[in-house]
C-alpha cells in the first residue's frame, strides 16, 4: 500500500469532537480532549468539542499497485495519515474496489457530519447532498468523517468509524444483508441504536465494522472485533456475514479469504 500527496499541504482550523458517554452521549466524554489542560465546550445542538488552530492538513490518494484500486482522501491531519492508511488497509481490495464504484469522490474528513438537529462533531455519514462549501468535493458521491472520529479512537491505531461508514456503501447492492441471518438475530440487530441515527442497518454495517477489525493480525484491533458476549461481534454474526456476498469469492481473494476465517 501507498499513499501519494494531490496537493501541497495546508493549514486550517478545525474542531475535535468528543463522543459523550452514556446512552444518549449528552454527558461529557470519558477521555481527554486534544488540549488536556482546557474543558471540553458544549454546543448545544453538536455536543462536545475542542478548537485546534492552524492544524496542518493534507489530501492524498490511497493506492494498492498489486490490486490496481485508489481511494481520494481529503483534508485529513498531517498526524493522522498513518491511522487512516492502517484502517483502509484492513479493507478488502474487492470491497474498496465497490467503494470507489458507489462512491466516486473518495473520502473527506470534516469538523462535523449531518445537518440542522443532527450535525454532530463525531461520527461519519454518507450523504445524500453537496456542500457548495467544497466544490472540489460531491458530498453526495463520498462518505465524511468527522476528526472527532479519529480522534476518539485514536489508541486503537485506526478509525472504525471509517470502516462502519464503508459498511454502509456494502449494504448497497446487498454486499452485506439481514438475509442471511437467523430471525432472531436479524431481528434484534435491526431494533439495536448503536448511534444518534435509528435506522435498522447501523448494527448491521457496526457488524461489519468489527468484523474487518476481526481479520487483522494486530492483537488490539483483533480483540475489538470480537467479543462472544456481544452480537454484533459473535461467531454467529462472523458466520451470517460469511455468507453474504462481500465475503465470498466474489470479492475476497483467497489470501484475504483466510484472514476472515474463525480462529
């Protein structure tokens, strides 16, 4: 894998988000903001976040030379390249390959996702609209990432948000699917709010966010991807998604086929 830089690098203000803790995240989170010695300030509306100033950004392309496939990245912290290249490197080349085909633009990253009542400083979204604020940029052809995102995750060395939001592009088409999970598990999972958005696929793509986490040979990513106690993170998730058709031969090599293999 490689990464290539579109652009000379640039400077800009940006906000970190902070995810709260507790059900509904309104409390103030249970880790440190970027600046330790300040609070954390409150919007009302977005919750939590931190100004960092004249933060040194960059856009770049992803590429894999053996598999042939790019991604765009845009506007991503200098510091953070290196978690964003990790993530995408635990991706499929076939499922990245799909992105690239429902998803054109690439991936930006954003001091917040959503608008009006539902922007919030964490989290991603694939949206169905385009900012004028960055022309360069088709927000309805691209996935954004918050910097809070990574920011929250930062320990684990990639961005799982990254990875839900590319889930979500997989549900396109059914590369992944309820249809191959039993009654009950389809039925639990698409009831389960695993974020402000209630929609019934959030535990499905959170699925499959722990299940690319389940493939990597890195212990700590490993083990954040897989819990028997928790269904989105099972064997009995790992085995339905098995049979969908993201994870056959159909867009899995056979050296990633063994990665995704129970252990």
């Amino acid at each position: 894998m490689s990464i290539h830089m579109i652009r000379q690098p640039y400077h800009r203000d940006i906000i970190i988000g902070g995810y709260g803790s507790g059900r509904r995240r309104d409390r103030e989170p249970n880790y440190f903001a970027p600046n330790p010695l300040d609070p954390w300030q409150r919007d009302q509306t977005r919750g939590y976040y931190q100004v960092l100033e004249d933060e040194h950004l960059i856009d770049i392309l992803y590429y894999r030379s053996n598999d042939n496939v790019s991604i765009n990245v845009y506007s991503v912290k200098q510091s953070e390249v290196l978690l964003v290249e990790r993530t995408l490197d635990l991706i499929p080349s076939g499922h990245l390959r799909w992105l690239n085909e429902r998803k054109p633009a690439g991936i930006i990253f954003a001091n917040s996702a959503g608008r009006g009542r539902s922007e919030r400083y964490t989290g991603g979204l694939n949206p169905g609209y385009d900012d004028p604020n960055t022309d360069f940029f088709d927000e309805s052809e691209g996935i954004i990432i918050t910097y809070g995102a990574i920011w929250r995750y930062q320990n684990l060395l990639i961005t799982p948000t990254l990875i839900h939001e590319i889930g979500h592009v997989m549900t396109h088409g059914g590369k992944i699917s309820y249809r191959f999970f039993s009654e009950a598990s389809r039925n639990t999972l698409s009831h389960t709010r695993v974020s402000r958005n209630p929609g019934s696929l959030e535990a499905l793509c959170n699925a499959y966010m722990y299940f690319i986490c389940y493939s990597s040979s890195n212990p700590a990513v490993h083990l954040f991807g897989s819990r028997p106690a928790t269904l989105e993170k099972n064997r009995q998730t790992r085995d339905a998604l098995r049979r969908c058709p993201a994870f056959t031969s159909q867009m899995l090599s056979p050296s990633e086929s063994i990665n995704f293999r129970e252990r």
